[in-house]
C-alpha cells in the first residue's frame, strides 16, 4: 500500500511529538512492507514567521493532495497580541474547515499502570473508556457575525453560535454508529435549558437516536457533565458535543487518562483525514525534550485504523504504548508524585522505546503467523 502522509510539526513541543510518531510511522513502514510516503509542510507561527501566513497555499495543496494529514500542535505566545483572524491558530482552523471533518473523535483511556497518576482516586478512573465524538466545523468557533465593535466608552465583541440541523445531524450519526461498535450509549451534551442552539441539538439528536434503537440516548446539560465526568468517568461510553463544550470536556477527561499528553484525536467525514494530538504547543516545555509524545503517537494509530484500514498495525501501536508504560517508562508529566519502578523518560526515548516495542511485538507476531 501507498500512504501519502503530509506532516505538520508547527509550534512549541509540535516539531517534538511529531518526530516520534514519524518515527513510529516508519518502524511501522519497514515491519509490514507497505509505503509511506511524508511531504512535511508549515503550519501555524512557523508559518507565519517563514511566508507570513498560517496557513501558505503549499501547505494547503499539499494537505488536500494527501491520504491524511498529521499535525503537532500551532500555537505561540509571540503571536498572542494578534486578531484571531491573524493567529497561528487561525491557520488551523481554516485547514480544518478546508479538508471538511467535522466529527472529532478523541478516545479517553485510562491505561491500568497510569492510573495511579491520576489525582482522581484510581479505583474511580481505571477501565474508564470513553469516546467524545466533537463537532468540530460549526458553533462558536465559525459562525458570523463575529468581531469587534469600538464604540465609544464601551467597546463589544460578538461571536455567533448557529447550527443548522444537518450539521448536528451528520455527526450525531457518527456518535451512534460509534456506540453501536462499542458499549451502545450515547450522552448527548448540550444547554438547552438556555440555548436555542441546544434545543435544535437535542431535537435533531433525538430523532437520529430512532434510527438506532439499539443504542441508549441519554441527555445531559454541560455543566453537570463537567461534574459526573469527574465523579463517574466509567458512566460514559460515547460523549457526543458541539465544537466548544468538546473542546472543554476533552481536554477537562484529559485528568481521567493521567495526562493532556496522552491523548490523540482523528478527525473524519471530510475529504483528507485529519489526525492530532488533542493538546497544544505548551510553550513552557518546548525544546527540552520533555513532551509526552504519546498523544502524537496514537493519533498515527488512529491514521492507521481510520485511513490506512490497517486495524492490526493499529493495534500492535496501541499495544506497544501500554508496554512501554506497563514497564515503568514516563515522561515527567506522568511521573507526578512519583512511584516504585518508574523510569524518566524524554521525548525521544519514549518514541524510541515504543518504535522498539512495535517492532517486537510484530516480529512475534510475524513468527507466529509463520508456524
Ligand atoms: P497546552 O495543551 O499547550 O498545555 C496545557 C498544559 O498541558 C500545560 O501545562 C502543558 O505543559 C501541558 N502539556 C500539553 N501537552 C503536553 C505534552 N505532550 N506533554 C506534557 N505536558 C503537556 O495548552 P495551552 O497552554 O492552553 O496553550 C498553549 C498554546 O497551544 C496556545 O497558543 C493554544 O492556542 C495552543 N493550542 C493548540 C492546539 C492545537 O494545535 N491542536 C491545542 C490546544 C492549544
Ligand atoms: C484543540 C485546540 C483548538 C480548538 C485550537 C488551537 C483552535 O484547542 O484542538 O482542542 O479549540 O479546537
Ligand atoms: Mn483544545
């Protein structure tokens, strides 16, 4: 198989992450004979400060020219002062509205050895596995009108929260036929005790679930899922969410997993794939080879199952991942407060160390078959 792939490492800890999924994208090449071919591209204030835009048309062709698209992370402090039309950001969004996902799905897993992480009590967090399905081109983030308003003594600025029915439609269906492979229940997050917006969403929500009798529906307002996300996280199965409260939620059950760091994304339904981890470019870390490259590393898993149909490479990587955390490897995000057996790990190793245990298990994998 030909897979192209076109990397975007963009800004802070991206370039980092994105050179350990690259890698394990390779040992994944080389184990199972098939071709991946990388074109890397600009993206965010790398952008900019190169071509002075985040988002350059060669990045673009070479995106929508692609299989899928891998990005790291954009975002830096150097640009905060600029609109958010100008931001590195900006380059992201508009690529995502470009190559057309708009369901976001972000697997939370707790693995069983990090648990012990988490400052939620372990016994409430493992075996939690929870699937949040994020709208992710419409609501706040896109609509118009938006902008500032300078009038005077009092100066406004207005953002615009619209949905049209086929829109929550669409990625309400890939909530249910994600349940329907899975536990078989939908929590469908929204404010319709205020929102217009909310109310249209949980109608048209409704009427979808009819079309899948053998999944649960529930509905839950936003603030209270905040609150049982971190009381019973094993209450979920798939959490279904418009672009804001996903954004919120996702990086809020990021506590669940043990780390921000862990935690990868796939986004579908468009024309090219789009895969990233679910944090940013956290400044604070960048260039010491300290960053938790696993989010990155399963979002090249997510790309073999969900673009390249490779399920089992897939899971060998997803496999390789609980390994080398089951034996004791952390970044120091994960190390917290500590405990027996535990080894600090950088960026690198953990990307090396899981390239290494991929290999492994395919080579068994391989001598097995051969038998
Ligand atoms: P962030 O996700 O970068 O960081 C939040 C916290 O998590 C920080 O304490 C950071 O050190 C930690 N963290 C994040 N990723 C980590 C990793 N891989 N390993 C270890 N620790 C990790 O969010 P922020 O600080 O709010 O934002 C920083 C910049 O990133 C902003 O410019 C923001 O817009 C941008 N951002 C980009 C994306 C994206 O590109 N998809 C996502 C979120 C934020
Ligand atoms: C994410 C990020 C992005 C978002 C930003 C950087 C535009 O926070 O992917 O979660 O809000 O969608
Ligand atoms: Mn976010």
């Amino acid at each position: 198989m030909k897979l192209k792939i076109t990397l975007l490492p963009g800004d802070g800890i991206g370039p980092e992450v994105m050179g350990q999924a690259a890698r394990v994208l390779r040992t994944v090449a080389d184990a199972s004979g098939h071709d991946f071919i990388f074109d890397e591209q600009l993206v965010g204030g790398a952008a900019i400060r190169e071509t002075g835009d985040p988002l350059p048309r060669a990045t673009l062709d070479s995106c929508l020219a692609a299989d899928a698209v891998l990005l790291g992370a954009v975002g830096s402090p150097e640009f905060d002062a600029l609109a958010p039309s100008e931001r590195p950001e900006a380059g992201l969004l508009t690529l995502r509205r470009a190559l057309g996902g708009y369901a976001n799905l972000r697997p939370i897993v707790c693995f069983d050895s990090v648990a012990c992480h988490s400052p939620l009590r372990q016994e409430l967090v493992a075996g939690a596995d929870i699937l949040f399905v994020r709208e992710l081109l419409g609501g706040l983030y896109f609509g118009e009108p938006r902008g500032r308003a300078d009038d005077g003594d009092s100066p406004s600025a207005y953002n615009t929260m619209r949905y049209t029915e086929a829109e929550v439609e669409r990625v309400a269906r890939v909530a249910f036929e994600a349940a329907s492979g899975r536990r078989r229940k939908v929590t469908s997050v929204d404010k319709a005790n205020v929102l217009e917006t909310s109310q249209l969403w949980r109608e048209t929500v409704t009427r979808v679930a009819g079309d899948y009798r053998e999944v649960k529906l529930e509905h839950m307002y936003v603030d209270a899922c905040a609150m049982h996300l971190m009381q019973a996280p094993r209450h979920f199965d798939v959490l279904l969410t418009e672009n804001l409260f996903g954004d919120i939620l996702s990086d809020e059950a990021a506590v669940i997993a043990g780390s921000l760091g862990l935690l990868a994304s796939a986004t579908v339904g468009g024309s090219v794939d789009l895969y990233e981890p679910v944090h940013g470019s956290a400044p604070g870390l960048a260039g010491l080879d300290c960053a938790n490259p696993l989010g990155a590393i399963l979002s090249a898993a997510m790309l073999l199952r969900h673009t390249a149909g490779l399920e089992t490479e897939a899971l060998v990587v997803e496999e390789a991942v609980r390994a080398v955390l089951e034996a004791g490897h952390r970044t120091p995000d994960l190390i917290g407060s500590g405990g027996a057996g535990l080894r600090a790990a950088t960026t690198s190793t953990m990307g090396a160390l899981v390239a290494e245990s991929f290999a492994g298990i395919a080579d068994s994998l391989h001598a097995y078959h051969a038998v």
